[in-house]
C-alpha cells in the first residue's frame, strides 16, 4: 500500500488547501456533528449536503472516483448497523416477517438515513485530510486542547496503517511460495496464523519504527509544525461555513 | 588534558523483552576519533549491543555517553549527538516521501526551515538519492533503502554515529563510496558488521563477540592475521 493511500491530494495548493488547517476541523467536526444530530431529514437535505462536498471536491481538484473509493470503507462498518435497523425497526407496512424479524417502511428508511449520514460524515473526513497534511491537523486538535495521548494515537496510526498492510503482504507472498492449495479446514486454520502472527509482527515493527523516531530526537510533540496566528481572515471563514451548516440546518426543516 | 571517552560500557548485561540474554558482561571503550568496529558470528548480539547503547533495550551495568551515564533522563539529549542506523532499513523509514524521512531528525532538533532544508539537501546529494527526495521510501530498492536510512541519521550530524550492518546489500562501487564518504565524516563510528574490508578502512581497533561475551579487543590489523581466531567465530 502505498503511504498516501488515504491522504493523496494533501499537500495541494488551492484555495481550500490554503485554508487555515483549525477552521477547516472545526467546520469539518461541526458539520459532523450537524448529521449526526438530525433525527429525521428529507432529501433535500441530503442533495444539500452531497452539493456542498461535490463543491468542495471541485474546488480542491480532488477527483470524484478517489473519494468514491475511499469513502467504500463505510460500507462494512455502516451496512451492518444499517440492516440490524432494517431488520428490527416497526412501523409502517410491513413488507416481510418472520421470528423477531420484519422488513418494515420505516425499517428501510432508517437504515438508508444512516447509510447516507454515515457516507456523508466519512467523506468529510477524506476531504478534510486532503486539504491538509496530517501533521497540520494534529496540531489544529492540540490548540483545541484535545488531550495529547489521543493526539500521539492518531499520529502513530496513521503512520503505522500501511505497515499493517505492508507486513500483510510481505507474509501473502511468503506463504504462497510454500502453499498449493488444500482441505478447507487447513485453510481457515492457516489463516488464523498468518492473522495472528500479522498482528504480532506489525506490533514489533511499529516498536522499531519507533525506536527510530526516538533516535532522531523525537518527543512527540511536533514542535516544528508551526500554525500561522488566527488572523481576522480565519474568523470570517469560520463565519461563512457555519452560516453554510445554519442554512443546511434550516433545509433539514421543511 | 587525557580525552574522556565518547562510549564507554562498564559490565554490560542486556536482555530482551522476552528475557533473552543478548549481552552478558561486556565492557569496553571508545575514544573520540577512534572508530571501533563490533565483529561476530550471527546471533553474537552486535546489533543488541547497538540498540542498547541508544537506550532501547533493558540493562544493567553502566553506559556512559560523552561523559553523560545513560539513564532515561539524560537519554533524549544524549540522542541528540548520538544516532543510529538499523540493521533493517524498513525499520528506519516511516515518513511519506524520503525528503520528509530525511528531514524528521533536523526538525526535531528544532532548526529553522531553511537550516532543515539546506542539511537534506546536501546529505542527500551527498548519496546520490536526490532524484529519489519525493519517492516514498518504503519502495526504494534494497540497496537505495540502505542509502536512504544513513541519510536520515547522517541528516542529524551526530558526533556518534552507530551503523549495523551498512554495507549489506550494497554494490561494490556504493560500498567504496560509502567508506570514503564515512571516513570523511566528523563523527565517531562504532560499527556492526561481517564486511572485514570495510573495517579496515574505517577502524583501527576492533572488538569480537561471540554468544554475548566480549572475546577479544584488538587492532584491526592484528584480527585480520589471526586466521585462527577468525575461523573459529566464523568470520573467515
Ligand atoms: N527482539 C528480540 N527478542 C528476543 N531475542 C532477540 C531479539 N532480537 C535478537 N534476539 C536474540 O538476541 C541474540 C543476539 O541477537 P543480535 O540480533 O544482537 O545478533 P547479531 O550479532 O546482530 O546477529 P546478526 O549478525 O545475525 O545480525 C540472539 O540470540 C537473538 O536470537
Ligand atoms: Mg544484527
């Protein structure tokens, strides 16, 4: 994998990416939040919201199939959350029963509510992290005083996500070398090794990567990624994104 | 004035997380300017020998840096003049681009931009990897890898440098350059390695392990007619 698999266009030169790195997180988190928070939305709201980040991938010249593919992580995650309320929520017609189970109205709507604000709130975050470079971001979370144990836990998986894939690959192709098919059962036992040893062997790597932060007089605390002073200009950006959220606020009541 | 010793191990026992004894009883010294080299068969502890040194690993005994003893206070500034280069490149590199990897340890030093901007530079001229500087370095060739890892310690200008294995995997003409180019430097190496030409060009005195155990220390040249000694831990 490669190291820039999730953060490609992070380091671009348009107006978005010149943005100051803490307006664009809290508008990011606000708007998040924002998603998060309606409980019943109709679709304008939602062509609102697909607007405002078809917009913003435009203007930040980040192409539509990256983000597509990307943002596909949510599908596990969020598919399965979404057919537990398919499957349990009543009320309205009932298309489907069975035991404890019913495939209702209001079952599907729910479940493609969260679908859509799960999607949403995921390519936020892509377009966040590609518009500004890691290590701007973790310092916008330090001068909102997030607390700095978190802050080293996001930074160290964003640097070890592609070890964890590397290690994975590196031990595919070993065992392919050695491995010409058999029972079923061997196989899924095989598989639990190669999981576990994965897991173990990414763990011992990432302690030697880290040793090797340390001896290049790492402490933890991106002392050299240094945020420009919140000029006047950074309030009013802050001022016409949330007033961006109102409106979509506002939509999400008709 | 006698110069005090940049390294020095008094009765040095080390062991791994798993309690494997990879050093017992090892006591030795390293003078400014004088290179030493740390010669053995596999598994003699060369490479512990080195993680230790840089505090990495649990011990007991007594390390001394630059006249600083090793302790987990004094560890971060004694990482600042003292780097070193990991037997596994992979290990080393971890930034998105080889120009950022190179520039890790100059930022953290805290220099300004430029100074950063100017040391990578060089250091990377300096190897021949400047074509490589936006490449993510975890696809570079093995031998460009190796490379790569001495440029984020070089970066650094340590006035210790200690390397594990650096002239594996490389081609006889980059090993050449590479003596040359070390030998040039205003650093003290202390280096692991099975390469006995290397060490001849770089070290007057040498020490041999073997099992952990300091077998012997002695002038390069003197190991280098020692065909017994040589044979008997596996270096020839
Ligand atoms: N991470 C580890 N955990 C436990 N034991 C280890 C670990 N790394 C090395 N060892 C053990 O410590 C001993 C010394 O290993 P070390 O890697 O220092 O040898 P070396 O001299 O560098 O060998 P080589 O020439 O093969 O690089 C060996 O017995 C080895 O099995
Ligand atoms: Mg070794």
């Amino acid at each position: 994998m490669h190291h820039s698999y999730l953060d490609k266009y992070a380091r671009g030169t348009t107006a978005i990416h010149g943005l100051d790195a803490r307006v664009k997180v809290l508008f990011s988190f606000a708007f998040i939040i924002l998603i998060a928070s309606l409980r019943a939305s109709g679709f304008e709201f939602y062509l609102a919201c697909l607007t405002l980040i078809a917009v913003c991938l435009i203007a930040a010249r980040i192409p539509t199939v990256y983000l597509l593919t990307r943002s596909i992580v949510v599908i596990p995650f969020a598919g399965f959350a979404a057919i537990s309320y398919m499957l349990t929520r009543t009320g309205g017609t009932t298309y489907w029963h069975s035991g404890p189970f019913a495939i209702t109205s209001e079952g599907l709507i729910d479940a493609s509510h969260l679908l859509a604000r799960s999607w949403l709130a995921v390519s936020c975050m892509i377009i966040l992290v590609n518009t500004t470079p890691f290590d701007q971001i973790l310092k916008a979370f330090r001068t909102f005083r997030l607390h700095s144990i978190l802050i080293m836990l996001l930074s160290f998986f964003y640097r070890y996500l592609y070890l964890l894939w590397d290690e994975s690959e590196r031990m595919q192709r070993a065992r392919n070398l050695r491995y010409f098919g058999g029972k079923p059962e061997k196989q899924f036992a095989m598989l639990g090794h190669l999981v576990s040893s994965l897991f173990l062997r990414t763990y011992e790597r990432t302690e030697r990567v880290q040793m090797s932060m340390l001896s290049r007089g790492w402490d933890g605390s991106a002392a050299h990624v240094k945020l420009k002073p919140f000029t006047l200009q950074n309030v009013l950006n802050l001022v016409i994104g949330f007033s961006l959220l109102i409106i979509l606020w506002w939509i999400s009541t008709w | 004035m006698v110069d005090q010793p940049l390294i020095k191990a008094a009765n040095l026992v080390c062991e791994h997380h798993d309690g494997t004894v990879a050093l017992d009883d090892v006591s030795f010294e390293v003078m400014p300017g004088r290179s030493l080299a740390v010669v053995g068969p596999n598994g003699a502890g060369k490479s512990s020998l080195l993680t230790c040194l840089m505090g990495f690993l649990k011990y007991s005994g007594e390390i001394t840096i630059n006249g600083q003893v090793l302790t987990s206070t004094s560890v971060p500034q004694i990482r600042r003049v003292m780097t070193m280069v990991f037997q596994d490149p992979d290990d080393q590199l971890f930034m998105p681009t080889l120009a950022e990897d190179v520039a890790f340890g100059p930022n953290n030093l805290g220099l300004s931009s430029d100074q950063v901007e100017s040391r990578v530079s060089k250091v990377l001229d300096r190897l021949n990897l400047s074509e490589l500087r936006d490449r993510p370095p975890h696809h570079l060739s093995f031998g460009e890898k190796r490379r790569a890892a001495l440029a984020t310690a070089l970066a650094m200008n340590p006035s210790i440098l200690l390397l594990d294995e650096p002239t594996a995997n490389l081609d006889p003409a980059t090993r050449r350059e590479l003596a040359e180019y070390l030998a040039g430097l205003d650093a003290t190496l202390l280096i692991a390695t099975h390469d006995l030409e290397f060490v001849k060009a770089l070290c007057p005195r040498v020490i041999l392990l073997s099992k952990g155990r300091l077998i012997t220390e002695v002038d390069t040249s003197c190991l280098l007619q020692n065909t017994a000694l040589l044979r008997n831990h596996r270096l020839a």
